[in-house]
C-alpha cells in the first residue's frame, strides 16, 4: 500500500490481493517503474 504517490496506471497495485490487485506471475516478483519526473514529498509503502 502507497503513501503520498499519485497512482498513475498503477492503483490495481495498490490493495487487497485478489480484490484489487493482478495475481503474480510464476516468478514470485512484482516490478515497479518510477519516474525521473516524479513529485517532491514524503512518501512510503508498507504491506
């Protein structure tokens, strides 16, 4: 779960497994892309 990030494209990452996020693949690994132009703030995620 995100703190202080703007979802864009990326919110069905961001909640229950299996009511809001896609099922993984095989490989057990989540990617997340960042970036360069990102705001300025305090942000965290936390599972």
């Amino acid at each position: 779960h995100w703190h202080g990030f703007f979802q864009r494209r990326g919110e069905q990452r961001d909640g229950e497994y299996y009511l809001e996020q896609r099922h993984m693949d095989g490989s057990g690994r989540i990617g997340y892309v960042f970036g360069g132009n990102a705001e300025g703030g305090t942000f965290w995620y936390h599972s």
